[in-house]
C-alpha cells in the first residue's frame, strides 16, 4: 500500500486516472503508467499481458479505484475484476488473453443466414426455423436480431472488442454458432418521447382521440412482462367491443384503448381498482404504453365516470358475450348460472338479502353471472333486490338466445336455488336444454331408487381424467302449480348418483337426451359447476371482484314491489295465537281428565255448565286466532318501496358492469396464457397461474425495427419457467398481434437463463 505523500506530478500528455496516477498512450499502442510522479508500470505494444497486470496491481494498490481503473483501460469493472481473478489463480500467465475468433466453422452460412429470414418472413417460430436450418435456437434469434455497430476503444483489449460468440473473459459460449454479433447495447431506462407539447394541446381539447404511443429503445424495463397480454387480450374483443359500443371519448392526452390496456394491465397486477394507481409507478407503467406516464387516480376516475355517464354498459356486456361466442363457439355447448351477492359496507341505506358467505342477512346487491363450460366469465347483469334465481334465469333467456344464436340449443345448468318447474317450462319453450339438482316438495322426500337400478359408468373430463360413477338412469315427472303452464307436466330425464358407503341418493334432472350426453357426462358436469364459484373466488382474491368502483349511487325505484314488513309482524301474530290456543286445549283435557278420574271415594258430577267454563278459553283463543288470520290476509305480502322506504339507494351499476368487463377480460386474459402453457411446462397444471403472474411483473427490453416492436424479456426465476416463458413468447409472435393505436407488430423472445446456457 502506498504510504508516501501524494505528489500532484503527471507529465503533460498524461490522462489521469485518479488524483497524481496516470497513464500516457504511446504512439505504437503501448503505455506507461505514472503513479505521484514515478513511472511504476508499461507496456509494450501488443503486450496484453502487462498491460493487464498493470491494470489489476493499480486496484491492488489503492492508487485508483476498480471503476476508475476500468474507464481508463476501456473496459468495464467486471473486466478488471476478472483480470485480478486470473492473476491469483493462474499467476501472470492467466492474464494472456485466448485466441480470438471462430474456434470452428461457422454454420451461418450466407445460404442459412437468407433460409432463416425466408422461413422468419412465413411466420415459422424459432424453434421450427433452427430445426429446418439445422442450427440452435440462439443462433436463429442472433440472425434475427439487428448486429451490434462497430465501437472503437482505448485500445483492442477494450469492450468494444469483445468477438463474436465469446463473453468478456474470452470464453466461448456454449450455445451460439461463432462468428455472429450480438444485439447492440441498449441505455438502461432511457427517458420517454417528451410529451409536453401534446399534453397542452389535450388542455385544451385540440389533441383529437389521444396521443399516440412512441417507445424509446432501452432496456431492463420494469413491467414489460405486461405486454405479453396485449395478444389475449385483442382476443377477449375487449378493444374492439368498446370502440363499437363508446366509440371513442372526449378529446384528451389518454384515448380509449389506451384507458382500457392501463386497466387491464392494473387488474393483472392485482390493483384492479383506480386506487390502485397510487401503488403502481406512473413512469414505470407509461414505459410500457409508450407513454411518458400513466394516467393516475383522478384521471382514471374521471375516464370512467365519462363511460358510466353513456349509459351503455349493458351493451358493453352483450358485445362480449357476442364475441366470445364466436370466437369460442365450442365452449357455449353448456352455460352455467348462478347469483352473486356482493356485500356492501359503506353507509348508504340499501337493500338487505341474505350474504350465504357471511351466513347473515346484511346490505348487498345481486348479479347474475354466466359462464361457459370452462368456466370462464361470459355475462353478468344485475339482477332485481331480493330475486329468486329461478326469476332471474327466467329474465336471462332472451339474452342467451341472442349470444348462443338462433339455431343452438345450449344446457342450462344451475343448482337448488333455481328449481322451479315453470321455469323449466320456460327453458325448454325457449329452445334450451337443463341440468340440475332436483330438489324435493315441501314435506316430502324423494323417493330412494331401488338397487338393481344403479350400474358402473365412467366419464373422461377435460383434463384428460377418468371419473368412474355408480348411477341410474330414470324418467321422472314434473307437475307445475303455477303461472300460465299450471297443471302442465314435464317428463324430465333423472340421473341419480350412489357413493359407495353413503346410503343417501343425488338425483339430477335434465332434459338432454341420453345419446347426447350420457349418464356420467350429466354428473361431470352438474358436478363441474364449481368452476363459477372457483371464478368468483379467484376474482375476490386477485381482481377485486367485489370492490366499491364508484361511491355513486341511484335512486330505487319507488314503485318496486319490496316485502311488506307488517306481513312478518301478522305472521307473528297468528303463531302466537295458534300457540294460545294449543295451550289452552291441553289446559282443558288436563282438567276434563281430572274429573274424569276423581280421587278414590269420591264423586263428581261433570254438568254442561262446567263443561262451557271449561271451554270458555279454547274458544277465545280461537276466536283470537280467528282474528289474526283474518288481519294476516288483508296485509298485503309487498308493498311499493315509497311506503316502507322512501330513502333507499340502489349502487351505480354502470361503473360496475364496466369494471366487471375490464376484470372479465384481465382474467380471461391470464386464462388464455395460462392455458398456453399445457404441453410446454411440466407443472402446468399447479403452477401455470403463477408463472404467468411472475411473467407479467418481469423486466426487459423495448426495441423497434422496421413495423416491429421487439420486447425481449429477462428470465425467470427458474431455467425451466425460463424455458415455458420462451415457448409462450414464440407462441404469441406467431398471432402478429399489433400494438394498439400502432401499426407495430408484436414480437417476443427470452433472454437465455443463466442456468440454461
């Protein structure tokens, strides 16, 4: 370690390294390095060896610091690093640099080069391309990407002289064909396309529909794992169904489409509501837009309460229910349906009902949701306060006529809450099939099937699984006692099912025929039903399903029929009266007993004056309950709203069914890659959910060339999600999806793990 006092002593032509260190280049490329006036290290020309040496013993020292020494010598920091590593392993020797250059042929041949572009130019993804031209992927993404522009340097050790095919210390890599560049270096979060301009002119509304995404070359950009939702995404029709409907919005900086990407895109990050904003990096989620930010609480808000005001998203719902049928025709074979009640916590007066999850009656509203066989959200309306199920299927059919189309005759299926036989009237007039559970009359038990009736069925599921069952396959009937089909009969097809040491029977009822859906298929997929409440789990856990999106609320409609409070106080009335009675007709036989049986010697004469004193209470008590019948009928069981409460505010169910449709798509969106994943990631089945959501928070680079937008991620956390990753990103290049508002195709890759290289 140096101990002397410092002299501030370099020769003229000196570039310093650090205070009174510096180094002169020679005129034939070697050097001389001058430490407090003394010339401690040179080289000769070509002597890289020493030149290296010097370099390391100057850290060694404490003469200059790593990163000093390293911009001095034209390297970077790891370089150096690496030279004092080889000096303590190998001694001076390690420091002579390997051969330089291609070890072997390369197999890049000029012919090769222009076969991967043509099969590129087709469409073929990476891994048919480098099958077909008999070389790595890594080589075909080398030719794919543009070459890295020549740099000079202080000299040819430097960076900038690092060959083809070899790392920084001058080893080949394993996995890439020599001889071919790597991509260019890109600046590390480059600042966005100033925006300044445009943002004055949406001040005053002169911009038009928005402004228009222009990206910055860069890399390691936070979020661009998002931008792998774009392609889904434009399948959900979510972009398109909303131009159709809204058109477009005021005159501003942030346009629809862009709106509605920031929404998704907060959904898939878990901040589905606008309050979500403040959670996210404005900055970090603009980069991703090709923005300079991204728009924020209250601008969210406003956009949102601008859509809410058209009055069109019922619209919104059917226009991707539409789309979805028919880009899915094969998942509308089943729908299933069911209510969905969402707990309200504020302090707004609204409608109580009964919370299933809560176990208690509390203020809420009901939705009706529709799902295909798959599970996936397809539809949600909202339905009456307080509405059976069986009612709000009932309101729901013409709507699925019109989604499932005029000549499809699609299954129902729905549980208990919607047994009602004139609604099964209704279904099967309306030209649609049902599946459900058959639910017993009041007081009286199914009868149990006898046991010669149950044989051995199986059923292969979706997921390529055998399901064995021990069912019977009856006919059963159905006899409607109200409505316009009282007195009807329907004859109903009864599958009952039988568990091996359970004695109780599970019959379903359907009207589809045996040839078109077996036995065992009714019981998969009766018992498939859980995949709409799985949804509404997920949906509470990840996308805010049940969220307050807007404090607004609407007035109720005072003419709405709501139960009649007195109804339940005169139903109260009559029990107690019925009880009176009952207690005092057991008053009376005690006592007529009593003297029915005297105690031993002695007698009683029973007259008819006795027997009316006797009587006097039951027949008062009768009288009363006579009375409180009389007084429960004429209480009418519902009342208009305006008599009982006038108050009563019904939530904004605008903004709602338009932040269910962004949720909608954002989770058919993850459904879509996820699915990817099947037959290209082992653990597919348990973790395919979680490596798209650590693939939508990854890092990477952002580059465009030509009518592309090359987005190339960082790798995962794993080699093998690595891998699933690259799969997934050849898969959706070969969509060429476009980036909305641009004409810019979509194009993915991987950067190589390091434990796969």
């Amino acid at each position: 370690m140096l101990t002397q006092v410092p002299l501030p002593l370099l020769p003229r032509d000196a570039a310093e390294i650090a205070p009174g260190v510096g180094v002169v280049a020679g005129p034939d490329g070697g050097g001389v390095v001058w430490v407090h006036g003394l010339a401690t290290f040179a080289w000769d020309a070509g002597d890289e060896a020493a030149r290296r040496l010097a370099a390391v013993q100057l850290v060694q020292l404490n003469a200059a610091t790593q990163a000093q020494v390293a911009q001095a010598f034209g390297v970077i920091p790891v370089s150096v690093w690496r030279w004092a590593r080889a000096l303590a392993g190998g001694g001076v020797a390690g420091l002579v640099p390997a051969a330089k250059g291609p070890q072997r042929a390369s197999k890049l041949t000029p012919q090769v080069v222009e076969r991967i572009r043509e099969l590129d130019g087709q469409g073929a993804g990476k891994a048919a391309i480098a099958a077909a031209t008999g070389v790595s992927e890594t080589s075909v993404r080398s030719v794919l990407r543009p070459a890295r522009p020549a740099a000079g340097s202080l000299d040819a050790g430097g960076a900038g002289s690092v060959p083809a095919g070899q790392d920084p210390a001058g080893t080949d890599s394993a996995d890439t064909d020599a001889g071919f560049a790597e991509p260019q270096v890109l600046p590390v979060l480059p600042g966005p396309v100033p925006r300044d301009a445009e943002r004055a002119l949406a001040r005053f509304g002169l911009l038009g529909q928005g402004a228009a995404p222009a990206f910055t070359p860069g890399a390691r950009y936070p979020l661009a794992g998002l931008l792998l939702a774009l392609p889904p995404l434009a399948g959900t029709g979510l972009p398109d169904c909303a131009r159709q409907v809204y058109g477009r919005l005021r005159n501003g900086f942030y346009s629809l489409e862009v709106m509605l990407v920031v929404l998704v895109f907060m959904a898939l990050l878990r901040e589905a509501r606008a309050e979500g904003a403040t959670r996210i990096p404005p900055a970090a989620l603009g980069r991703v837009l090709g923005l300079d930010r991204a728009p924020e609480v209250k601008t969210i808000r406003r956009k949102l309460a601008e859509l809410a005001a058209a009055g069109k998203a019922a619209d919104l719902q059917m226009a991707l229910a539409r789309h979805h049928a028919a880009a899915s025709p094969e998942t509308l074979g089943l729908l299933y349906i069911d209510g969905h009640t969402r707990a309200y916590f504020g302090k707004r007066d609204i409608q109580k009902m009964h919370l299933a999850r809560l176990k208690f009656p509390g203020p809420a509203t009901e939705e009706t949701w529709v799902t295909g066989s798959a599970g996936d959200p397809l539809l949600v309306v909202m339905a009456q306060p307080s509405s059976s199920l069986a009612a709000q299927i009932r309101d729901l059919l013409p709507a699925l006529r019109d989604i499932a189309g005029p000549g499809a005759r699609p299954v129902l299926c729905f549980d208990r809450g919607g047994w009602s036989p004139a609604l099964f009237a209704d279904i099967t007039d309306a030209g649609f099939d049902l599946l459900a559970y058959r639910k017993n009359d009041a007081g009286k038990d199914i009868p149990d099937l006898p046991e010669d009736a149950f044989s051995a069925a199986g059923w292969t599921g979706d997921d390529g699984r055998e399901h064995a069952y021990d069912l019977a396959d009856t006919t059963t009937g159905a006899t409607i006692s109200e409505g316009e089909h009282k007195g009807r009969v329907l004859s109903l097809r009864q599958v009952t099912r039988r568990k091996p040491g359970d004695a109780r029977q599970v019959h379903i009822l359907t009207t589809r025929p045996a040839a078109a859906l077996p036995a065992a298929g009714v019981l998969y997929r009766m018992t498939s039903r859980w995949r709409e409440e799985n949804y509404f789990r997920y949906g509470r856990a990840h996308f805010a399903l049940d969220a307050l999106d807007t404090y607004a609320v609407t007035a109720e409609d005072p003419a709405r029929l709501v139960p009649n409070p007195a109804k339940k106080t005169a139903a109260a009335a009559v029990k107690t009266a019925k009880k009176t009675l009952a207690s005092a007709e057991a008053a009376r036989q005690e006592k007529l007993a009593a003297l029915r049986s005297p105690a031993p010697g002695t007698s009683v004469v029973i007259t008819n004056e006795a027997l009316a004193r006797l009587d006097a209470p039951v027949q008062a008590a009768r009288r009363d309950l006579d009375a409180a019948k009389t007084a429960a009928r004429a209480v009418p069981a519902k009342i208009p709203l305006s008599e009982h409460n006038p108050g009563m505010v019904r939530l904004d169910t605008e903004t709602k069914l338009i932040t269910h449709a962004i949720r909608m798509a954002a989770c058919n969106t993850e459904t879509i890659l996820a699915r990817a994943l099947n037959g290209r990631y082992a653990r597919a089945g348990d973790e395919a959910y979680a490596l798209i959501r650590e693939a939508l928070h990854a890092s990477g680079d952002i580059t465009i060339h030509g009518s592309a937008l090359h987005i190339r991620l960082d790798p995962l956390s794993a080699p093998r999600r690595t891998r699933a990753l690259a799969a997934l990103c050849e898969q959706l290049t070969t969509t060429a999806t476009r980036y909305p508002g641009t004409q810019l195709l979509l194009r993915y890759e991987v950067k190589e793990h390091p434990g796969t290289t």
